[in-house]
C-alpha cells in the first residue's frame, strides 16, 4: 500500500506558504521578502522530492511495472504513457527542470522563474494527488 502522507504534507506545507508569499504586504522589508520567496522554493523541491518518489512507487505497485529507472524525467515519461498526468507532460518537465535550477540557487532569474509556475504546479499536483490517492483535496 502507498503512503500519501509525505506527498500531502509537503503540498500542503507549499499551498500554504505560497499563499502567504502572494498576500505579501508591499510595505515588507526586501529580507523578509526574500525569506519567504526562498521558502516557498524550498518547500517545492520538498515536495517534488515527495512526488516523483511516491509515483515511482504507484508505477511498481499499482500499475505493476518490475524495473521502474531511478530519477523524475524517466518517471514522468512512464506516469505519462499510463495517462495519468492531469496536464502535459511538457508542464511536468518543466516543474523538474524548475526543481533542478533551485538547487543551489535561491535568489535571481532561476528563483522567479520557479516562483512563476509556483501556482500551475500547485494545481497539477493537487489534481495529481486526487487521481493517485483517490481522495479529495480539503
């Protein structure tokens, strides 16, 4: 059986401080700022981490593939052939390049960039949750 527990947490730990970064108040000081932007990367790679994983394991345990390859993009591919990808599988490429330009960098074009797909991803993995745990998003 899958754990969706991880997967949950960390989407709902990004859902919710991403709503607080796009509620920031413009009188904030740039740190601050800052911090909560960093955060919200932060927590995406978190999840993503969590989400790549538990759809390996959907694609061995419940789809019942034997050799499912290590890594997202071969992941990706495979949950895509079997349709269950909410959206294009171009938009979850581009969420895996998102979390690999993040790794080491926080702040620039790299960040905004992540931060600009911030609320498609949200929505995607949500709806992604959905179809894997069969549960309602609340």
């Amino acid at each position: 059986m899958i754990e969706y527990d991880k997967f949950q947490k960390s989407l709902k730990h990004l859902e919710a401080q991403y709503q607080n970064y796009k509620g920031l108040d413009s009188g904030l000081p740039v740190l601050m700022k800052e911090g909560i932007a960093e955060s919200v990367i932060q927590r995406f790679e978190t999840c993503w981490d969590c989400l790549w994983k538990v759809l390996k394991r959907y694609l061995e345990e419940e789809i019942g593939l034997a050799e499912v390859p290590n890594g997202p993009k071969p992941v990706l591919r495979l949950i895509n052939e079997n349709h269950l990808l909410p959206s294009d599988i171009s938009e979850w490429l581009k969420y895996n390049q998102a979390r690999v330009n993040t790794t080491h960098d926080y702040s620039g074009e790299k960040a905004d960039d992540a931060l600009e797909i911030m609320s498609d991803f949200i929505t995607d993995a949500i709806a992604l949750y959905q179809t894997l745990s069969g549960e309602r998003w609340e």
